[in-house]
C-alpha cells in the first residue's frame, strides 16, 4: 500500500534517518564530494557512522583523493561491494540527475539526509519531537490541501531521508508563478543572484516594469550589474535585506552557502551594508516581494512590516534554509499580515527539500 505522506508523520518521532544509518551493518558509500559531504562527514562523525566508500559520477573520476580515500566509480562500488547502502550529499534539480536518484532509489538503499542549509540545527526526531505543537499550528495555517501535502511530505523526508516523499508534491516554476498577481508592476527581489529570477519574473509579468534587486555577494552582484546594463527595468542594490540598517559580515562563496549567519567550508569573508524593505520601498508602492536569503528570511521579514501592512503585496518567502523556518516563518506571517491573505506552500522537484516556497497571497480586492 502507498504511504501517505500528506499527512503530519507520527508523533512522537522514534526513529529517523541518523538512527538508520548509524543501525546500518551494510556498507555506507557517500556519493559526492565538496562542501555537502564534509558536512555529511560531520554529522557522521557525531553518530559514529563509518564512510567504507567515496564515489563520483564517471565524469568526475579522476583518480583524486577525498578525507583520505581514492574516489571511485560507481561501477567500482558495485565490483567491490556485494551489498550496499547509498548516502547522497550534493543537491540537483536538473532532470537527467533527477532520474538517476530515482533508478539509484529503486535498485538500492538511498539516503538523502537532510542538511540545513544555514545554521547548525538538524531537523531531526528530537527536533521535530520538541516543537510539534509549533509545526501542527503551522500545518493548519497553510490554506488549501495541496500545501499541506507539500509541507507533511518535506517532515516526511527530513525525518527518513528518503527518496518517495522527498519529490510527492512537486510543481514546476511556471505552476508556482500563476498563482501570483498577473498585475503586478512592482517586485523586489530579495537575494537577486545575478538576474536569474529578474529575468524570470518580466517574462511572465508583462506588467512588471521595475525590479528592484537586492544581492549581497560582491562576485555575483557584478554579474547582476551587468544584467541590469542590458535590462532597464532592472535596478540592482548592493546589499543584505535584514531588519535594520547597518553593515554586518557576509560570508561570501558565490553560491548558495553565501549568507549573513555563518561560514561554509569554503568562503571568503567581506563587509556588506544591511537594509530594509521599508528603508527601500519608503517612497514607492510594491507589488511583490521574494526572500531568498540564505537563513536571513526572518529578519527581512521583520524589516518589511511597514511595507507590508501599507501596500499588502505578494510575498514569495523560502523556507529550506534554517530547519525551524519550515514552521517559524509562516506563523510569523500569519501573525503579522493583513486580514485576507493565503498561505500557499509548494516546492520544485529538487533534491534535497530546496527550493521549498511560501506564498503570501494578498486579497483579490486590494
């Protein structure tokens, strides 16, 4: 029988993906290398789980080395090993890599343990034991069925590190835009990368007619400048959105470990100026924020209530960065906006529980 992963998992939690690995007498063979899997490797070290195996994708076998051990091919896994356990630690959304997992998932064990992207908090059992009640009110605040089954199935596979549950509820890029205000004139893209989501955003919105996009990576906000020479309705802004003006750390890596809260294994470290929707936007209406920044949501948040509450625009918030933003950020929300929006919740098919999107849907009849 299929399992179902629309609804909350079990409460309390009594097992979950460490506890089977670390249960595993099996070989566990990491697939991937870099920052995931010294991460991985961290977390391994705390539960006393063994690595037997290193392995690549064959375009990536080069007779290197990584913690010690020769990078084999998968086939050399297979020649070696007459059992095995599978632990995947690098992230894609692209589809060819996408259909791999799922062969990998259905001929082998494969675990997908979660990692945070910012912060050190796991979303583990204890985790998820400790601040149930929190994630239940969440759960009940989304606003139809289809972002509970997205929010039960993300808790689904954090907690198991599974395949099945991870990619559920899935939606494409296209599906997760209609449901914003076709109108809009006005966004603010928070965390602009080098225009990727600009250039996204004024295809599908023939009413947008200015972007204001805000980067903090010095590297990759050279990138949006030069975007914004060939986009005119493009306006790229140096800086970190946060909930007061100032200038803070920014631990920099051109990439999604870039952030304000803390370093990834490989960064470099530069000052960058803090700012604020409501600092941003004083003079001008708004018709659609996105926060996409790297563990910083809350905080940019909490510096555009102002705006907010004046111009109830759509808001696009991240939620897969710090384990408690999954349940924090929309109680936040629903505390805090006007009457009348939704709270919808739907995710790419990636992998790992990436690219998972709250919508704040402001009323119709604004």
């Amino acid at each position: 029988m299929k399992e179902n992963y629309s609804l909350l998992p079990p409460y309390p939690c009594e097992r979950d993906v460490w506890d089977t690995m670390k249960s595993e007498t099996r070989p566990i063979v990491v697939y991937g290398m870099g920052n995931g899997a010294d991460k991985l490797l961290v977390r391994f070290e705390k539960y006393g789980i063994a690595v037997a195996d290193f392995f690549a994708s064959d375009g990536f076998v080069r007779g290197h080395s990584f913690h010690g051990k020769r990078v084999k091919s998968f086939a050399e896994i297979k020649a070696e090993y007459a059992d095995f356990a599978i632990a995947l630690s690098f992230a894609s959304g692209r589809e060819e890599v996408l259909a791999l997992f799922s062969s990998l998932d259905a001929s082998y064990t494969l675990y997908i343990p979660d990692m945070p992207v910012s912060g050190t908090q796991y979303f583990d059992r204890a985790f998820y034991n400790e601040n149930y009640e929190k994630i239940k009110e969440a759960y009940l605040s989304l606003s139809d069925e289809r972002s509970r089954a997205v929010f039960a199935s993300v808790l689904h596979y954090k907690l198991s590190g599974r395949f099945a549950p991870l990619m559920a509820y899935t939606d494409t890029a296209d599906a997760i835009l209609s449901l914003l205000p076709a109108d809009m004139r006005t966004m603010l893209d928070g965390g602009a990368y080098h225009g990727d989501t600009a250039r996204q955003a004024l295809s599908r919105f023939p009413a947008l007619s200015r972007v204001i996009a805000v980067e903090p990576d010095k590297r990759i906000y050279k990138k949006l400048c030069r975007y914004a020479e060939e986009e005119a309705r493009v306006v790229p802004v140096f800086g970190a959105l946060y909930n007061r003006e100032g200038e803070a750390t920014f631990f920099g890596s051109s990439n999604r470990n870039s952030s304000l809260v803390g370093a990834s294994f490989e960064h470099r470290e530069d000052s960058v100026p803090l700012l604020t929707v409501d600092a941003i936007c004083a003079s001008e209406r708004v018709d659609y924020i996105k926060y996409d920044v790297e563990g910083s949501e809350r905080e940019a948040l909490e510096g555009s209530l102002a705006t907010v509450k004046r111009d109830t625009p759509a808001l696009l918030v991240s939620l897969y960065h710090r384990s408690e933003d999954i349940f924090l950020l929309p109680l936040l929300l629903r505390e805090q906006l006007p009457d009348g929006y939704r709270l919808v919740l739907r995710r790419l098919g990636v992998v790992p529980a990436w690219d998972l999107d709250l919508l704040a849907l402001p009323p119709c009849d604004r």
